[in-house]
C-alpha cells in the first residue's frame, strides 16, 4: 500500500433515504485517516437535516446549485482534494476494507479505475432500483487523473451520470478493473 488522498463523494440527493446508512459504511474509512480520505456530502436539496448528518459522520457538506448529477459532481470535485476519486453508489458499498483495497489499487496505478461490486444483481433487483430512481451505476473508483482527462462528467446526465463516465474511461483506453478486489 502506498501513500494518497482519497475523496468519497455522496450525492446527497441520489442517495435520499440511504443516505445515512451509506454514511455509515463509508465513514470508518473518513475517520481512520483524516489526512488520507475525506468525505463529502454533495447537497442541491437544502436540505436542513444535511448539516447535521454531515456532522455525525465527520463529512462535509458541499453545496451546490440544482443541476444534473453530473455538473452536482463536477461542481464539487472543482472543490475538493484527492488523486483518487471514490462514488459508492447507492446501496452497493458493502465494507470500508472493500472501498480502501479498490482506491489502493488505483492509487498504485495497477489500475486508472475500478467498479464497486453490486448489490443489485438479478433482474428484480435491478427493477426495484430502477422504479426506485437510485442511480445506475455500481460505483466507481477512479484516479483524479483520468477524470480530468477525459473532462470529468457530462454535465447534462443525471441518473446515468457515472455510467457514462465508465463508458468513456473504456473508450479512452483507461484501465478498468470489474467486481470485487481479491
């Protein structure tokens, strides 16, 4: 394992009702090392329950305009730190260990970005969370580097957001590692 900065970053209003409760997967990493992982809370809501859960969690609140996931995304990396990117997803985070061993392997370059394995795998599954509205995406770990390389998210997508950012990270020839670290 080597040294880097991590950035989580939750859309706060993607992940809704889950939000505390991916908090809570996520957090242990935020509070283990400061210096190495923050965790941010990206909000368009105003919600006024937001700062107080952020507070819980050790996480900061990043307020942004109304937009698409996208530029809520784009808008908030612009302020954040980190040389490795980290989406859980919503509901598919299943352990602190999990997410530090995928942005280790990014942060070593092994790999420029690395999916989170899912939670939501056969096709009810995939419809509840359709009918839902939860974002697409399994949730992603990627290098700052390449997120910046091909110009971060569109900013017009909404739920797909994250999936198509993987499938340009494909198209551009990034290095992709699918499923759960070994």
């Amino acid at each position: 394992m080597i040294d880097f900065t991590g950035c989580i970053l939750i859309d706060a209003r993607s992940a809704g009702s889950h939000l505390p409760r991916q908090l809570a997967i996520v957090a242990p990493l935020a509070r283990a090392d400061a210096a190495l992982f923050s965790l941010r809370i990206v909000d368009d809501t105003g919600d006024p329950r937001l700062p107080r859960i952020a507070q819980r969690y050790l996480a900061r609140l990043i307020s942004v305009s109304p937009a698409p996931l996208g530029q809520r995304l784009n808008d908030a990396i612009a302020r954040c730190n980190g040389e490795v990117l980290i989406f859980p997803g919503i509901g598919n985070a299943t352990s602190a260990e999990v997410l530090l061993q995928l942005a280790n392997e990014v942060a070593e370059g092994g790999f420029d970005a690395a999916l989170l394995p899912t939670l939501h795998r056969g096709p009810l599954q995939r419809l509840l969370a359709r009918i839902r509205r939860l974002p697409q995406s399994e949730g992603l770990c990627l290098s700052r580097c390449w997120f910046e390389r091909i110009g971060g998210c569109d900013p017009g997508h909404d739920d797909s957001a994250l999936d198509e950012l993987l499938e340009r990270l494909r198209a551009c020839g990034a290095r992709v590692k699918a499923g759960a670290p070994r």
